[in-house]
C-alpha cells in the first residue's frame, strides 16, 4: 500500500491542472469535507491502534468510520474542484487505494483478534454504516475503549486531517484566484 501516497502526489497535481474552483464550489465541498473532519475526528477518539480492537462509537456501525469520513473528504474536494474529471480522478483514487487498504487491514486484525475479529466483522458492515446498532452481545472489550477519548484524539494526531483539508481548501481558493487573474 505504499504506492497509496506515491500515486497521491502526480494524483493532486493533475487534480490542480483540471480544477476549476469557484467560491460556491468550494464552500459547498468545504461544507462536505467538514463532515468528513467530524466523522474522522469522532472515530479517532476511540481507536487504540495495535492496542485492542474498537468496536464500540462509529465502530459500533462500520468497521472504517476513518475511511467512510475520508470518503467525505475526497467527495468534498472533488465539489470544490468543480471538474467532473478532477473529481472522477479523485473519486478514482479513492475508491481503488482505499478498498485494497481496507482488505488489508482486515487481514491484518483477523491475524491479531482473530475470533473476536470474526464475530465483529459478522455483524458490523465493512464500510457503509448501518444507522441503528442490534442489541447483541458486543465482544469483550475494556471499559476506557467504550467512550471517546480526546487524549486518544491527540495521540492519534487526528488534528493533522483538519489541518490538512483546511490547507487543502486554501490551496482551492489560490487556484481559483489564479485562474481569474491568469486564466489557466
């Protein structure tokens, strides 16, 4: 899965070529993007990487609430481009890196919980997330993983996707400015 950033950059790059930003278009995507930063920022409040297994907050409805967050995010800068191609090329990426890392870390936490992975897995959806959560017994997991933590928000930098998407929309707007100034 390396080559999910090494695509990333000539992928952002052609993105910028083709966008064509507009002050609507940005602050609708941006308006997308933010409710991807909430479900990052929700998530990450409750994983404990390589530590247990999350299964309760947004884990409770998806297995990737980061992703399914992430896929606002991509859904939100491909608005803001406002190019029906920059935005299939980002939804492009998305779709195909993302769905291999997915697969890949699924193999990866079968390895380390294994049972409980499975039992996990047999009731909450892959990504899509189901709205209400069944009353069954959830595997055994420690008290402090079952509320969010903003500690744990912090240790998991979750700060930096803000940061990111909002260096992202400034990037939009330099765009769009050049575009109207330049005309490309």
């Amino acid at each position: 899965m390396r080559w999910r950033v090494r695509t990333g950059y000539p992928v952002a790059v052609i993105f910028l070529a083709l966008a064509a930003p507009t002050p609507r278009s940005i602050l609708i995507g941006g308006a997308v993007a933010l409710m991807g930063i909430l479900i990052r920022g929700a998530s990450s409040g409750y994983l404990r990487k390589y530590e247990e297994l999350a299964t309760t907050g947004p884990y409770a409805h998806t297995r990737n609430p980061l992703y399914f967050g992430s896929s606002f995010l991509a859904a939100g800068f491909a608005i803001a481009g406002n190019s029906w191609i920059a935005g299939l090329l980002v939804i492009t990426y998305f779709g195909v890196f993302y769905s291999a890392v997915m697969r890949n870390e699924e193999n990866d936490l079968r390895a380390r919980f294994g049972a409980v992975f499975n039992e996990y897995a047999a009731r909450v959806p892959l990504f899509f997330p189901r709205v209400t959560v069944p009353r069954t017994n959830p595997p055994q997991i420690p008290p402090r993983a079952k509320t969010f933590s903003w500690p744990q928000y912090r240790r998991n930098r979750e700060y930096n996707a803000l940061i990111g998407t909002l260096a992202g929309l400034g990037v939009m707007w330099l765009r769009m400015w050049i575009r109207s100034r330049f005309g490309y």
